[in-house]
C-alpha cells in the first residue's frame, strides 16, 4: 500500500485554513450586521461572540480533519486494478479494475503547485463513482502512475469499456 | 468513448466475417489520422452505385417513403418538418414576445402593441426562414457502419456515429405529427451529456426503418459480395409483454406524477379566475359547520389534491397506453403512449443493470415494474423520461419472466444483513422521533398552536415496526455471474447486476456503521440509471463480509473478462475456417472499414 506524499498534508490544512476563513468571516460578519441594525436584537453583544466560538470550532474542525485525512489515504496499484482508501469519517475503498479506466488526468491546483505537488484523476463509464482522484503526488510519480495506469488499461484491452 | 464488440450475445451478427476486425477499433490502434474528405464516397456499396454522391440541395427537394433504398445515399428530413419546426418554433417565440409585450407594456398603448406585434411577426418569419435554411442543410446518410449527419445553418458540423457505439434509438411522435406523418428519431450513444443525433422530423416509415436499420449494427455482405437489401423484416418479432387493461388502470391510479401537481394549480388558479375562494362551496360550509377557517383550507387542500390525483391519473394514462414490449433478433422494442407516442429498442448486449421494482401500493396487488438500464443515456439528462427502457407494471410473476427473459437468471434468496443492522435503523427511527417529540413539545410550551404533544410519542410505537420492515427488505446475493441487492420497503427495488458489467466497486462504512462493524458494497455500473436512480448496492452488511464481497466481485469481472476474450478468439478461429480462400478479398475490406471506423471515432470525440 502506497502513502501520499507528505507535503500534501500543508496544502490540505491551508485549503481547509481558507475555506474554514470564509465561513467564519460570513457568520462573524453576519453577525456583526445583525447587532448593528439595533431594531432587531437591540445589539446584544453576545451574539458576535457566539458566531467567532463557531468560526473558531469550523476551523479546528476542518484543520483536523485535513490531518486526519492524510494518515487514511492510501492506494495500492494491483495486478488487475486500482485500490484506494480514504475518508476520515465516511471510510471509502474503491476498487477500479483496469479495463474500466476510460483516461486518466493529471491535475496541478494553485495550492498544490506552490508545494509543487499534482493530483492524477481516473475516468470510469460508471454512473456513481465516476473519476477518482489521487492527490499529494510527486510530479515525477504522478507521471509515472499515469503510465501505468494506461499501460495497464491496454494490457487489459479487447473488452468493451462500457 | 465505448467499445462494445460482445460477441457472445450478438445473435444477429456475431458469426460473420465482420467480428475478426474487432480489433481494430481497440484503443491502441486509434492513431491513424482522420481523413475527412474521403468518408463521404469511400463507402459506396456496388448495389447503388449510380445515385452515389452527395446531392446538392436542389435536386431532391422531397424524400418521397418509396426512395429509402439500402444505399449510402444522402437524405434530406420530411419537408413537412419545415412547416411543423416553424409553427412550434413560432408559438414558443410568439409567446415570449407576447409575455414581453405584456410586461413591458401595462398599459397596452396603441404604438407599442403595433410595435409589439410587428416584432412578433419579424421573428416569426426570421423563424420561418431559419427552419427553411435548416431543413436544406441537414442531410443524413446511413452507410454501412457509420450513421452521417451534416447540419447546421450557422454553424456548420459533420458527424458520423459508428454503427456499432449506437446504445438506443427512439421514435417520438405525438398527436400533431401522427396527423402528419412525420416522427422525430433520437440517436444515443454512451459518450456525451446529450443525445448525439436528433432527427427532426422524418417520414414515420422511414424513422421505423432508421430504428430497424440503426440497431441491426453493421451491415455483412452477402455472398455475392453486395451489401442486402432492406427487407421489411417484421417476421421474427416475439411480443414479450402487452400492458392489460387493468394494469393500466392500477398503475394510473397509484402513480403519482410529480408534474400533475404543478398543472393542477395552473388549471385550478384559471378555474377560479384566480380566487380560490370560488371554488369552496361557502353557502355550505356557513350554513352547517362553524370555525369557516380551518374547514376552508381542508376543502382548498382537499380539491387541490383531487385534482392533482385526476390530472396524475390522466398523465400516466396517456404516458403509458397500448404498451408493447417485443423482441426481435436480440434486441428490444417498445411502444407506448395515446398523444405522444414513443418507441425505442434495447439491444440486449448493451443491457447494463435490471432493475424489479415493487413500490408498495402495487406489491399489495402483486405486481411490480422492470427497468432495462442501458448506457445511452447521461445521468441527470433532464429528456430521458420520454424514453425509458422500462415495463410500468406487471402481475409479479410476468415481471420475473421478462427478468429472465433479458438476463436468463432467477432473483435467488437473498442474505440478509446482520442483526445488528436492525438495531442500527431503530435507533435512527428513534432519534427522528425524538427530534419530533422534542420539537412538538417545544412548540406546546412557547406558543399555543400545539396542545396536546405528547400525542406524538406514539409515534414509538412505530420505530420497531419500521426498522424491521427496513431490514427485512434489504439484501443481497453473490451469485456466479451476477450480483443481486435489494432495498426499500415503500419502493422495493432489486437490481440485478452482471459481474461483468462492473465498472468500480465501492466500499463504503460511516462512522456510524464503524461502531456496528457495518459496511455498504456499491457495484457501480455504466448504466445511466435515470429511472430508478440507484446504483446496485448492499447496504450495512458486516464489514468482514464486505470486504470479501467487494474483492469476489473484482475477481468475477476478470475472470468473466477472460472468458468472453476466450470466446471471442474462439469465434474469430471459427470465422476463420469458414472464410479461408475465396474470402481473402473481403477480409482486406472488412480490415479497412474497421480501420475506416476507428477513425470516424476519433472524429467523433474530437467534437
């Protein structure tokens, strides 16, 4: 079974970071505007405090959860096919066999390039699980497992994909 | 992009020469470059060599029913399309300007009506026009292993749909175009969000012959090196199945339309002139029962949901009446509606997924539905409810029949999920209950619209009932070549599923069934799935199991994988042996229409 590369494990905090920063700064905000127009509430204070203690839970929520993710990814390239492990409360194994790849993608994001890092997508025909994306991969392996992956998906050729 | 070459249950054309180039349109050979300007006269059969070509837009004017001879020859729509695709053009631009005119205008001043209406009629006839300029520009042609189609007035574009990617084909005629004899023929392939090819419209016999034609796949030479002729083939259809009067009756009565009950406050909100209170009879309600309040909104809700029921009832008549489902050389066909009346055809070999479903009201009478998924259509495509591949409803034993009439398999017992998975639904049950006595209890101490919540704790009651009905209604079954699961107690659907049809396999385990040692397995398939929404899985099965459950399904796949390429070599040694000598031309011919077809494919995704 093969880890991720650790480096994804900053990108994931920093996204979840950003996002946890949104949400807070629309409840924190929401909140302010909701005290200030005084005929509402009549501009009780307690109100902003409660939204930053949700904020601040959103954040440490989403910040563990990124850890978290990262000690349960796994995949495993197989003989017949792609097997990959992940989900910090919702546990998913996926088995791909490779007749069924239709393509495979490499992607960069913005925040996984500055950590230079890339994410390798698998197709599927399937109507549920269609694409299946391997993030925190070294560009060099990225390259690598998408090869292999289309070496594999020729080797098992002859089948109808669909 | 989809391959489909099985072989094995091609009845009508897997022991001809045509399945030794199979491998030509796999994967790695798609490389040869495209060659656009060859496709329009490389395939010219010898039989029709003299009206070859594609014609220039004057010369047939018409497509009279008797000139659909078997040749690659270009093909213009029905000229009936021009009026019809102008008219309904007209009435949906007419309208909008109407509503625009409406609403920029309340007033309804002379000069502005007069402007209106001669924006109206300015669209209409650009309307007119662009229909004429369309119905000259489209050309269709069928040849002998690819579909053509060239259209568009703006924006030109050529596509060619290899014979053998074709999943469905519907015929789609309501009452207006029956009048007209002319039929709207849809083209599905697996690849895309949209159906690939819409005719609009064509003579009705020729869309029959498109249908026929189209899911024949590719077309073999006879002996004497020509390509057969159309016969007008009726002879072997085998009618599976015939809706009885009074199935159709159950199933409009107990189907609910979720589009009955917009139209029903449309017709409702006209019939009153937009005053509810005129259809509640008042002098009744005054004269016999106090509290006008309350009794009026029941009466509202009351003739609301009549309505609704009426209008739901009448949609599912229409929908589903003179329902026929025939079979005729391994592929599907069925019929149905009384206004608007569709036809489609299933080739079996592309069946991914049946689906038996036994919705409660119909369980009761003992009859339930079945769904034949194929892929042809996008999941969430708004459209394909005019086409699906389904029997509304059947007495339950017809239903297993026709099951095994499509796949030959029989829905064995099934296993059941652990006890634990019981106790798991009842504490949800529970929790839900909870949350309701809660939530009553806190509106009887803060206002005084409830009284009585504690009526709501009866609702306990129910929670063990409910979540054995849950458990008894789930299962599955890990059968030799396919995969059975069964779920829902008010919509009892399960999915069959062929081993070999397996796209991925999922394992799924919340944090809830974590603490049971529960887990779900989902035998994802390519089927679009529309219909009936679900894709085949075991729910909150023990995990261990699960786990196993998920790698026998990755093993029968393969070797299921093995076995049908066994097969095909087998077949192709055996083609082979029939051809030899004589045949060595055809072979050469065979190799360069699949290398022909690989690269209309290649076109094809380029688009």
């Amino acid at each position: 079974m093969e880890r991720l590369d650790p480096r994804v494990r900053p990108v994931w905090l920093t996204i979840a970071v950003i996002r946890a920063g949104f949400a807070g700064g629309f409840l924190v905000g929401g909140a302010a505007i909701v005290t200030e127009s005084t005929d509402w509430t009549g501009g009780d204070v307690r109100l902003i405090w409660a939204a930053v203690a949700v904020a601040a839970f959103v954040l440490v929520f989403r910040v563990a959860v990124a850890w978290q993710r990262y000690r349960v990814w796994r995949f495993d390239v197989r003989e017949d096919s792609l097997y990959i492990e992940r989900g910090v409360f919702t546990r998913i194994k996926t088995v791909v066999p490779y007749v069924r790849l239709q393509h495979v993608d490499t992607q960069r994001g913005p925040v996984e390039r500055s950590v230079g890092l890339a994410t390798v997508v698998i197709y599927t025909a399937g109507s549920r699980s269609a694409d299946v994306a391997i993030p925190g991969l070294d560009p060099e392996r990225a390259e690598e497992l998408r090869e292999e992956l289309r070496r594999l998906a020729i080797e098992s050729e002859g089948e109808d994909a669909v | 992009m989809t391959e489909d070459h099985d072989t094995e249950r091609e009845t009508g054309s897997g022991d001809s020469p045509h399945s030794s180039g199979d491998e030509g349109v796999r994967p790695s050979d798609r490389t040869s470059t495209p060659e656009p300007s060859e496709g329009a006269t490389r395939d010219d059969a010898p039989a029709s060599g003299a009206n070859d070509g594609p014609a220039p837009p004057n010369d047939e004017p018409e497509t009279p029913p008797g000139a659909v001879s078997a040749g690659p020859k270009e093909q213009q729509l029905h000229p009936a399309s021009v009026p019809y695709r102008s008219l309904s053009r007209s009435v949906s631009t007419g309208s909008l300007f109407f509503f625009i005119g409406i609403v920029a205008s309340p007033g309804g001043a002379g000069a502005n009506l007069v402007l209106i209406g001669a924006m109206v009629v300015v669209g209409i006839l650009v309307g007119i026009a662009y229909e004429f300029a369309y119905y000259q520009r489209f050309r269709y042609r069928l040849t002998n292993d690819t579909f053509d189609v060239a259209s568009g007035v703006v924006s030109r574009r050529d596509r060619e749909v290899p014979l053998r990617r074709i999943q469905n084909v519907d015929v789609r005629q309501n009452v207006l175009q029956r009048a007209l004899g002319i039929a709207a023929v849809h083209v599905e392939t697996a690849g895309g969000g949209a159906t690939e090819v819409t005719l609009q419209y064509v003579d009705e016999t020729e869309a029959r012959r498109l249908q026929r034609r189209l899911r024949d796949g590719p077309r073999e030479r006879t002996e004497n090196g020509e390509f057969p002729e159309d016969e007008a083939d009726e002879e072997d259809e085998e009618l599976l199945f015939e809706i009885q009067p009074n199935e159709l009756a159950i199933l409009s009565a107990f189907t609910i339309d979720p589009g009955a009950s917009v139209l029903a406050t449309i017709a409702l909100s006209f019939a009153s002139g937009f005053d509810p209170a005129t259809l509640i009879p008042l002098d009744f309600i005054e004269t016999d029962l106090p509290g006008t309040g309350l009794v009026a909104i029941a009466w509202a809700v009351l003739i609301f949901a009549v309505a609704a029921w009426v209008l739901s009832a009448a949609l599912t008549f229409t929908r589903y009446y003179g329902f026929r489902l025939t079979r005729t050389n391994g592929e599907l066909r069925y019929e149905r509606g009384l206004l608007q009346r569709y036809s489609g055809t299933i080739p079996l070999e592309k069946v991914q997924t049946l689906t038996i479903k036994e919705s409660v009201p119909f369980r009761w009478f003992g009859y339930g539905s079945l769904a034949v998924e194929t892929a042809g259509y996008a999941p969430g495509q708004s459209g394909s409810r005019g086409a699906e591949s389904a029997v509304p409803l059947a007495e339950a034993g017809r239903v297993r029949e026709l099951a095994r009439s499509v796949e030959p398999v029989e829905v064995p017992d099934l296993e059941r999920s652990p006890r634990r998975a019981r106790e798991r639904y009842g504490v949800r049950y529970f929790l839900v209950v909870a949350a309701l006595v809660a939530g009553s209890y806190a509106l009887a101490t803060t206002t005084d619209v409830v009284v009585d919540w504690y009526v709501t704790l009866v609702l306990l009651v129910l929670v063990p009932v409910a979540a054995h009905l849950k458990w008894t209604n789930r299962g599955f079954h890990l059968g030799d070549t396919y995969f059975f699961a069964r779920t829902g107690f008010w919509r009892r659907t399960t999915k069959i599923v062929p081993h070999y049809r397996v796209q991925s396999v999922v394992y799924n385990q919340t944090i809830f069934q974590r603490r049971r040692r529960l887990a779900s397995v989902t035998a994802d398939t390519a089927s679009s799935a529309a219909f009936f929404g679900r894709a085949g899985t075991a729910y909150d099965i023990d995990h261990g199991r699960a786990l196993e459950v998920q790698r026998t399904l990755n093993e029968r796949l393969q070797e299921q994988l093995r076995q049908r390429k066994h097969q095909r070599v087998l077949d192709r040694l055996a083609t082979r042996d029939w051809s030899d000598e004589p045949m060595r031309d055809e072979a050469t011919q065979d190799e360069r229409d699949d290398e022909r077809s690989s690269d209309t494919e290649d076109r094809g995704s380029l688009e």
